[in-house]
C-alpha cells in the first residue's frame, strides 16, 4: 500500500466517523419533543397502577413490580416543572436501565427511534445560571422538528435523584 492509498483510506475512515449515527428514542412532554439514547431502554408500556410510597418527592410517582423487581417510577412532567400531569390513553413508562438500576419514566407519549448524525445535533445553548442544562445533552433537528436531547444518565444519577435507591431498598 502506498502512502497516497494510506491517507485516503485513513481519511475515509475519518469521514466515516464525523457521520456517526447516534439513535434516539422521541417522546412527548407537553408541546415539547424529548430524545434519549434508545439503547438505555429496556421496553416501553402503558401507564397502569403503581403503589405511592409514603414521604416520596412529588416527581417519584411510586414503584411497580415488573416481574419481580420493583421499579421506581418518575414523572418527567414533574420533574421538570411542566405543569400537572395528565394521565390518558397515550400516557406511557418508558423502562429504562440506567447504571444497571431498573426505573420507569412517566412520558406523555412516545413518538419514534429517529437516527442523528452529528451535523443534525447542536450544542446546548447557553442559559447562563438561569436554566439548569446539565442533562441536556445537545438539540437535534429532523426536518422542522426540534428535538432536546436529554442525557438520561446523568439526570437519573443526579444527586436530587439519589432518593430512588431509598425508595427499592
């Protein structure tokens, strides 16, 4: 191999990379569209019964038993100061696995598993000290749709969300 056929291929493989496909799954709180990682979920069901737990912050809905484990369930609606929560036909926990732990999120609605490419995704704008962006990952954009992308990991392993190991032990 030449040193010509060297740098073109090691180029290509550097174009290849700076067009890394991150999927996200969509969903819906409020009249705003969410994206995460799809590979932190483990399944997607209805909102059904859950079991309130006593002294539990207000966005810690209570937990459920998923065949036997026993999952803490988070409003996102709450939790991120977005009005009352509704619960409908449409209203659905995403199953996540984050940092080995099993919890569920309370969306609106889950949309779909869109595909980004890292010319569809921009940084997080600067709010300065007045918006909290820590689990913000970046915005995405598919067509006219707007997508803020959350880093569910972080918000789930924040310090606010430490209670949730109080409420499974």
């Amino acid at each position: 191999m030449s040193q010509t056929q060297a740098v073109e291929t090691t180029e290509s493989a550097g174009n290849l990379a700076g067009k890394t496909l991150n999927e996200f799954l969509t969903f819906r709180l409020g009249s705003e569209e969410y994206g995460m990682d799809i590979l932190k979920v483990q399944e997607i069901r209805g909102y059904d019964s859950i079991t309130q737990i006593a002294n539990a912050p207000e966005f810690i809905k209570g937990v459920v038993n998923l065949r036997g484990i026993i999952v803490p369930i988070i409003d996102m609606r709450i939790k991120f100061e977005l009005g009352s929560a509704e619960y409908d036909q449409f209203t659905v926990v995403i199953i996540l696995n984050v940092s080995g732990r099993v919890m569920g999120i309370v969306v609106d609605g889950v949309s779909d598993v869109i595909s980004l490419d890292l010319g569809q995704m921009r940084a997080t704008p600067e709010f300065g000290s007045v918006i909290d962006t820590e689990y913000i990952m970046g915005l995405g954009t598919v067509e006219e749709r707007m997508l803020i992308l959350i880093d569910i990991e972080k918000l789930m392993g924040s310090a606010d969300m430490g209670l949730i190991d109080q409420v499974v032990n």
